[in-house]
C-alpha cells in the first residue's frame, strides 16, 4: 500500500479548489495527458474523466470515477487501467495550523495491479507518488513551473 503525506502551506480550500478544478487534474497526476471529463461534475459523487498515461512506449486509456467526495476534506477515486486492473486513491486534507496535511493512500482494487503487487510496485507506486504531490504543492502554493504541454480538455456537455 502506497501511503504518503505532504504538507501545502495552503489552507484546505485551496488545495480543494486545484483537486476539484478538472482542467488542472493533468497539472499534478504524473503521466497524465489528454484528459477530458467523461460524465458527471468533477469532482461529485460518480462523475468520470478519462485520459491517457504514457509509460515509455506504451500508452493506457484510463478512466477514474469519484467514489467519494466530501468536499474540502475527502476525495476518493478509483482509477481503472483497463487489463491492469483497478486501484483506490484517497485524499484526505486536515487543516494544520493555516496550512494543509495531505494524506494520499493508493492501492490496487482489482486486476492484474492486485495480482502482481510486490515490493518493487510499491516503490515504483511511492516514486511516483512523491511527485505527484509535490507537483500538488507547487500548483497550490503558486509556483507551477514549466508550463503544461497537454492541457485537459473538458468533454462537451451532451444533451
């Protein structure tokens, strides 16, 4: 289970706005591109974005739902990677003094992630963690550094 923490010197609103702003969701989720709402308000229960992760040569066509959303203080997703199977990702925020503690839990669900956990997914799974949250911090805090090459884009509202 990859467990990591990180504090934002922003207050919980703030990192709630950039977690619940969809066009930013490709600015701090490592690997991200193409990103675009599939249904739903983001971040409401059972809303959807689907979106490519690119490993080296290989690319996933993922789709994460909201499972739980309790605005300000939990969100939890569960991200499906198609035939690597599915993992549940929880964030939550607790005010610290004026600042914000991150609490980010991710593990496999479902599928062949489950399967093949090992020690050595788990560390590629903190690695990958590490920075995201970081980037987290940086989109929050005001320093976003270079611009984003891909930018999500939202799906047009069906009828």
């Amino acid at each position: 289970m990859a467990v990591r923490h990180r504090l934002i010197r922003k207050s919980p609103a703030d990192v709630w706005e950039v977690l619940s702003d969809v066009e930013r969701y490709g600015d701090w989720v490592v690997g991200t591109s193409r990103a675009e709402l599939d249904e739903g308000h983001w971040p409401e229960l059972g809303s959807a974005l689907r979106y490519e992760i690119r490993i080296g040569p290989f690319t996933l066509h993922n789709r994460t739902v909201v499972r739980c959303c309790e605005p300000i203080t939990v969100l939890e997703l569960e991200a499906d990677s198609g035939p690597l199977g599915t993992a549940r990702i929880a964030m939550e925020l607790r005010p610290w003094g004026e600042h914000t503690l991150v609490l980010f839990d991710e593990h496999p669900l479902r599928g062949a992630g489950g399967a093949l956990h090992n020690g050595l997914l788990e560390l590629a799974q903190q690695v990958r963690n590490r920075a995201m949250l970081g980037r987290l911090a940086r989109l929050c805090e005001g320093d976003q550094g270079p611009a984003r090459t891909s930018p999500v884009r939202p799906r047009p509202h069906r009828a």
